[in-house]
C-alpha cells in the first residue's frame, strides 16, 4: 500500500510539469480539463492506498503490542521469588504498560514512515535526476552532514529516553507501596515526608522529559531545516536556469513539488529517529526481564495419579548466599499429619515453599509420590496441593470467587460447605453481601483472621490428596484456631496434611511433630515425647503456655 501510495503521489508533480508546460505552449482547454480529471483520481486513489496502509500498519503495531504483553505477563509469571527482590513491582508496571506503548509507536507509525521515507526518496531523486542532475545534487547536499548530526542527537535521545523510562519506574514503585502502606504511612505521620520523597521524584521525572523534549526538538527541527533549505537551494538556482532557458517553467515547478514532496519524508527522519530511539530504549527494558530465564522450569513427568506420599532427602537450600535449610531429611506417608514448629527464620516456611518448588529445589531431594519433583509436570505437582500460605493472598474480588479461585467452577453450595469448615459463617452474617461481598484490594475489608480463614477455606474447596498449611492458623484467636484443628482432625483421613506454625497447639494432634532451628532437624516425636525430652519443642510449649495464662488473667482482670 506505500508502494502504491508514493507511485501515485510522485506522479503528481509531472502532471503539473504537462498543465503548466501546455499552458504555456497554447494548449487547448480540454488538454487541462483531462490533466484535471487525472489528478483528482489520482489524489483519490493515493488517499485509499495511503489509509489501507495505515490500517494495516497501525494494527500491525497493535498485535504485536498485545502479543509481547501476553508473553511479557506469562514471563513475569513463571520468574522464582528471587526475581522480585532484584525488580520492583512499580518498575515491571512501568515496562508492561509506557514501555510496550513506546514498542506498538516504533513498530507501528515508526515503521510506516520509515518505509514511506525509503519509497520517497527512492522514487522521487530518480524523477529529479531526470529533469537536473545539477539541481538535484544542489539541493540534497545538505542532507549528509544533517544525517550525521541526527546520528549523534539520537544517541543522546536514548539516553535521554532511558532515563524517562527508568524514572516512570521509580514514581509507579512509590505509588504503588505508599498506597499499599497507606495505614502503615498515616500511622507513622509521614505523610509528608512521603509527599516530599513523591516530589522529589515527580521533579526528576519532569527534568527528564524536558531533557528528551528538547532532544526531540532538535531532530524535528532539523529534520524541517534540512528540507526548507533543500527547497530554496532548488529555488534559486532553478529560477536561473529557467531565464537561461535550460529549464522550463513546468520542469522547474516540478523539480519542486519533488523537493516539497521529499519534505516531510527528509522531516520524519528526525521524527523517526527519536521513535527508534524511544521504542528500542523501551525494548531493551523489556527484553533485559523477557531475557532473565525462569529457574524453576516444569518438569515432563505427567502421571495419571500422584500418590500423596512426601520424602525429603537431606534437603539444603540456599538463598543470597545464605544457607536456609541444611540437610532436612523426611518421609510422610499417605495419610500422615505432620506438623513443622520451630522458631522465627528457622527455615519452616522454606521447607514448605520447596515442596510446591515455589523456591528454587535441588534435584533429587524431595519426591512426591514417589517422583522427583523437579521432574514433575509443575501443574501436576502443585495440583495435588492444598497450599495456605502464610501471607493471606486475596484478590479484588468477592468472597466467593477468592473461595472458589482454585476452582472456579464450583457451586455456592460448596463454597458455604468450605467456609463453613473454616469457621467463617459466623462472620459471613454480618458481610452486607454475603459470599458475594467483594473483599476489596488485597482483602482490605476483611480482618486478619477473616484473609487467613478465607485462604483456609480456598484449600479445603479443592479437596487436595495433600493438605499444606504454612503457619495458617497464626492470625486466629484459640476458639477458632481449635475449631478449625478439629475440622483438620476428622478430614485428615486418607489425606496426607502437613502444618507448619510457630504455634504448638496447631499441631498437638499431629501423628508426628519435626522441629526445625537453624535449618536443621533438631527433634522428632509425637507430642508427648517431645515434652518428656525436655528440649526446645518442650520450652517452646511451656512459654506459650504461659503466655496463654497470662493473656488469661490480663483480660479477666479487665472485666
């Protein structure tokens, strides 16, 4: 369609070269009236060629966009936690959405003008060559020395552009973890140090972008610099050559409508060169995420049925250089409840996150039903799993689809089944909407213990043949804490459950009990015999223990 559209825009000039020509030479009026008619058909059909080319183009930039969003968000999907504490979530915003933005320009307008410039002075200098090598030469002599300081400017644009990228980043972060900490922020009274820390950034923000906009102008305006002088050039020495009569009047109207014509193509240069520069500074932001391989990749095993059966095989993991768990070895039968207690950065949520492979897992140290799991197929393994974590995640959702989010197809009837076996129907009473409440960003309506009953409800909708508690119940008062033990107790049957807490009374009724400190496995045993070894299992309970006396005797002596 660019192709067509310069073929029948370059003809243009020479029709206006016959009309003028004729004029002088005594044409007759119809041999104008024809020039006429020509032209406006030509007009017409460069003006259908040109929008085809702009639909077809422009939507070319769109796909793409929205292609490279869709791999771009899998990407981001499929990254190890290790890749969120090097990369923000205000900067992987700020690549998904300005940065592809700049992508679909470069791809789209940036690419159409690009093209359209190469067809121009590809169809328009031969045509001029053919009227006067010697203007021609004249007036595109300017065009070298332009080229090259373009070159250097936009070097400096994507610099410049770079820093506007990287900046955007920076304000997406702030905005997003100072709305996120609201109430941590009100609470502390720093909002105005916050708002200063805002504007401190929105500054350099807005110096970037006069950077670039001054960098921009510069390619635009020389870029219309460069075709305005090549215009007068051929003026000048055009207008000499037709009172010398080397050149007619028609040739030299021509020779001009060509350089008019050479104008904005010789003026997109710039433009094109900034949006190359902008859009392949936006690209290498995204390929330096799209290039960062995920470490945990899915394995091919895909087997029928995974038996809930759990062995860990000394497993030691190491995270920024620091060793986190250091030869845990475990076997869990089908069916088993086990429970995981052990002191704050012992390494009991690690231990859980590797059996989901949620943190990079060595070969050959855990199996599931008797695999491997960084053989498994990674939905097949984290399928068997009914994971609670132990950060309650809630979507921007209602009650009902955060429940049902495992599986999205499941009836009310069993979502109220699943909440009413974490001990939430009481507090669903007073929600104005019922399971249909929408529970707000991160679960901002909800209480804390309302999040972690939800999540508790979300595993047992799925039914999981393993049942995977990371310190679950720690958010919960001890009525509610019992009842939901007592609700594990009868489910257990059948299905393999392990609970890990900080909390001794979340596992008094574990088949066995493993405490963890310093990564390693310092006791195992029934509850009974950890209490009869005296160790730190036994001083762990007894300070909770009395803890509970304490908060006992703290409220009855309030009322």
């Amino acid at each position: 369609m660019l192709l067509l559209t310069n073929a029948t825009v370059l003809t243009i000039p020479q029709f206006f070269r016959f009309a003028i020509d004729g004029m002088q030479s005594g044409a007759p009026a119809e041999h104008l009236r024809d020039i006429a008619r020509i032209l406006v058909l030509i007009a017409g059909a460069a003006a259908v060629f040109r929008v085809l080319s702009r639909v077809h183009l422009f939507f070319a930039g769109r796909d793409i966009e929205m292609d490279l969003r869709i791999e771009f968000y899998r990407h981001l999907t499929r990254q190890q936690p290790s890749f969120y504490r090097k990369h923000t979530t205000g900067d992987l915003l700020s690549r998904a959405t300005a940065d592809l933005t700049q992508v679909r320009m470069m791809l789209g307008p940036g690419v159409l003008n690009a093209i359209n410039t190469v067809f121009a002075f590809l169809g328009a200098v031969p045509l001029m060559v053919l009227i006067s090598p010697k203007l021609t030469l004249l007036s595109l002599a300017c065009f070298p020395p332009a080229l090259w300081v373009m070159r250097r400017l936009g070097k400096v644009l994507f610099s410049a552009n770079r820093r506007v990228r990287d900046t955007a980043g920076d304000i997406s972060r702030i905005v997003q973890e100072n709305l996120v900490g609201a109430h941590v922020v009100r609470a502390f009274a720093n909002e105005s140090r916050q708002a200063r820390l805002f504007d401190e950034h929105n500054r350099a923000y807005y110096d970037a972008n006069i950077r670039l906009a001054w960098s921009r102008s510069g390619l635009a305006r020389l870029g219309l610099t460069m075709a305005n002088v090549a215009i007068l050039v051929g003026l000048y020495f055009g207008t000499w050559d037709v009172l010398n009569e080397r050149l007619t009047v028609g040739e030299l109207v021509a020779l001009v409508e060509y350089m008019a014509l050479l104008s904005w193509p010789a003026l997109a240069l710039g433009w094109i060169l900034a949006m190359w520069q902008r859009g392949s500074g936006a690209m290498s932001r995204l390929t330096e995420i799209l290039d960062t391989p995920p470490t945990i990749l899915s394995g091919i095993v895909r087997p029928d049925a995974l038996d809930a059966t759990i062995d860990i095989r000394s497993l030691t993991i190491e995270i920024g250089g620091r060793r986190i768990l250091d030869g845990i070895s475990l076997k869990i039968a089908r069916g088993e409840t086990v429970g995981v207690v052990g002191p704050v950065g012992s390494g009991k949520s690690v231990m859980a996150q590797a059996l989901l492979r949620l943190v990079e897992t060595p070969a050959s140290q855990i199996f599931v039903g008797g695999v491997d799991v960084t053989q498994l197929d990674l939905d097949v393994l984290r399928g068997a799993f009914g994971y609670v974590p132990q950060e309650h995640v809630l979507f921007s959702r209602s009650l009902a689809e955060n429940v049902a989010f495992g599986r999205p197809a499941a009836s009310r009837e069993d979502i109220l089944e699943a909440l009413a076996r974490a001990a939430f129907l009481p507090d669903l009473r007073v929600l104005p909407l019922g399971i249909e409440s929408p529970v707000g960003e991160r679960g901002l309506t909800l209480s804390g213990g309302q999040k972690q009953r939800t999540t508790v409800a979300r595993a047992l909708l799925l039914d999981p043949p393993i049942l995977l508690l990371d310190d679950a119940l720690s958010s919960l008062d001890a009525e509610t804490e019992a009842e939901i033990v007592d609700v594990l107790r009868r489910e257990r049957k059948g299905r393999t459950t392990l609970i890990v807490s900080h909390r001794v009374s979340a596992v008094r009724h574990a088949d066995t009990i493993v405490v963890i400190d310093e990564g390693r496995i310092i006791e195992q045993g029934s509850y009974d015999e950890l209490l009869a070894c005296r160790g730190l299992f036994a001083r762990i309970a007894k300070r909770q223990e009395l803890e509970r006396g304490f908060d006992g005797d703290m409220r009855g002596g309030s009322r």
